[in-house]
C-alpha cells in the first residue's frame, strides 16, 4: 500500500492531505486600522511528493501572474495532484491595491529577500514569505511581467548552471531561457540559498493582460508539475512541446537623445547587426535620429511608451548561437498560444 502523506502546516494552519484550503497570512495594518492578509491557496494531495510553490506579484503592478494562478486553480486534473502546491497569487498585496510596483515605503520586495522579522515592511513581509512558502516547498516558481509600458516576450530566467533548475526550464515550455544570474536579495538569490530549485516567468507587461503569455504561463507550470511526477503525463496527442532556445546573453539598445519613438520592431521579431528598430524626433519631425541594433538577435523586451528620455532602455536584443532556428521557435510559440480571431479569453483557461 503507498505511503500516505502528511498535514502541513501554514501560518498555524494544518492542511490535511486529499484537501484543499485558503489561508490567509496577516502582514500587518493599515493606518486606517484595517488588517492586511496574504492570500495563500493549498491543494495537499492524498499521496507524499514534491511541494511546489507559485508566486505573483511580488511587484504589485506585474498582474499576469493573477490570471494564471486563477485559471491553474481551476483545473479538475489537479484532483488526482501527488505532494503539494502552493500558491500565492498577490505577494505585495500594498502594492496591488494601489497598482505600484513597490511597497508604500518605496522598497522593492524582490531586492528585500530573506527579510527580517524585525526590519522594515519590505524585510517582514520577505521574512514572512521565506518562513511560511519557501521554506516548506521543494521548489518554487515565480511570475513577473515587463515593468510599467515595458514588455516582455514570455521567456524563462533561471540558474541555467544548476542541473535540476536547468530541467525544470527546459521542461516550461517557454520560447527563450536567459541563463541569469542571482540578483542580491531576489526571491531567487533567497531559495537558491536554501537548496530550492527555482523559476522565474518572464511574460508581457504591468497592469495588463496577456492572453498568449497568460495561456503559455499555465501550461507551462503544469508541464513542471509533470515533470515533477506530481500529475502522471499528458495523453493529448494535440499539445505540442515548444523547444526552448537558450540566450547567450542579453542587453538593452538605449535611447541615444530624447525626443518621441516610432519603433520599427515587435516583440519576437530577429534583427541583424545595423537593423533599424526606430527612430526617434522632436515634436516637429526637423530633428530624427535612428535606433539601430547593435548585434545580432531577437527582441525579448520593448518599450511601449513613446515618450523617452536619453538613456532610457528601449529594445532588450537577446543573443543566440543559432539565431535562424531560435527565430523560428518564437514564432511557433507565438501561433500556438495566440487566440483564434473572435475568441473570447477563456474564463478557467485553456485545456492543456
């Protein structure tokens, strides 16, 4: 007879296995002497196995992550789920309410990891996350978006020199994969350091929607969660598998003057050396000056704001040893993922 699995326990909360639960973490009050919660959603099967968390918006403004916790919830295979999944659809929930990225004393949440429980409220509510999430979990995945006007081509960032991560990334499914290095006090610097294989989801742009990079998020997690062997394989003989390409290295085309952009390219398209991406004027059109790509690549991050800044970040080029090939798995992910026209945003997602 297979082993059974144990309760866990969240914020004092125990989770029996074969149930399901909703906790919420107290982070603290308002001003206005109302409490604050951090929602938490539990699914602990019935059989032991990994624990995978999943988290969003720990840059409250970055909402993608929302929609695809929300429609990953609804789907009846996680019925049959072996070990445990967490989800933390609003990790900065002061920044959620008020569409910010940071927390009301402008700290960002993802340079504050491992916390402090008697730090500021960026170190607390870290703190928090690490003790309650991280630190009962296996191995974790994060999702973010572009920043504010800036968008990101779906794309995976992981430690692309640790075994286990690096499968993990493969496995997503998303088209491109920056090897990236920790960043001092990230969420990722934070479970690297507990021994936690981690993810990072890169996909489409703050306080929007994206229904390719929503619909790719979702099955993406699922396909780890396969991996994992906490659901058996898929029996579709429809999905296909996309490819994932592994970048070089990335870098950022600056605006060399101020003025207002017309950019040329879009997100996935590939550039030669020299390529014209925009162009950016005055007011009037009597001063233009040309964008032009410095190397060689693929487009994994643009700028929708038109009104710029000398040095501001406008084209994110990420580099490939085979570009032609690399090129092509975008675009094939692009087909797949994108709506049919007339087609409505599925309300509990796509079937994967």
């Amino acid at each position: 007879m297979a082993k059974a699995a144990e309760p866990i326990s969240i914020g004092g909360v125990t989770i029996n296995p074969g149930s399901r639960m909703t906790i919420d973490l107290p982070v603290g009050r308002l001003y206005t002497h109302t409490t604050m919660s951090m929602p938490v959603h539990v699914i602990h099967g019935r059989k032991p196995g990994p624990c995978l968390f999943v988290s969003a918006a720990i840059h409250g403004d970055e909402i993608n992550g929302v929609e695809i916790i929300r429609r990953l919830l609804k789907m009846p295979t996680l019925k049959r789920l072996k070990g445990t999944l967490i989800t933390v659809p609003i990790v900065n929930v002061h920044g959620f309410i008020h569409h910010s990225r940071y927390l009301p004393d402008r700290r960002d949440l993802n340079r504050s990891f491992p916390g402090s429980e008697k730090g500021s409220l960026a170190a607390r509510l870290a703190h928090l996350f690490m003790r309650e999430i991280v630190c009962n979990s296996t191995h974790g995945i994060d999702l973010h978006t572009g920043a504010s006007n800036r968008d990101n081509l779906p794309q995976i960032r992981a430690n692309m020199d640790d075994g286990a991560t690096a499968k993990l990334a493969h496995t997503f499914g998303a088209p491109v994969i920056l090897s990236s290095s920790l960043r001092d006090g990230s969420l990722r610097e934070a479970a690297a350091e507990e021994g936690i294989p981690m993810l990072l989801y890169e996909a489409g742009e703050a306080l929007r929607f994206d229904e390719v990079s929503i619909r790719a998020g979702v099955r993406g997690i699922l396909n780890v969660i396969r991996t994992l062997e906490m659901l058996p394989p898929t029996r579709s003989r429809s999905q296909r598998k996309t490819v994932s390409q592994v970048a070089r290295s990335s870098s950022w085309v600056r605006a060399p003057d101020s003025g207002i952009l017309r950019p040329m390219v879009s997100l996935g398209t590939q550039v030669d050396k020299g390529s014209l991406l925009g162009v950016v004027s005055d007011p009037f059109g009597e001063r233009e000056t040309e964008i032009s790509a410095t190397f060689s690549g693929i487009i994994i991050g643009r700028t929708n704001l038109p009104l710029i800044n000398e040095g501001d970040a406008l084209f994110h080029i990420a580099r490939f040893r085979g570009l032609e090939k690399a090129a092509g798995k975008v675009e094939e992910f692009t087909e797949e993922y994108l709506p049919e026209p007339g087609e409505e945003p599925s309300l509990d997602g796509p079937i994967v």
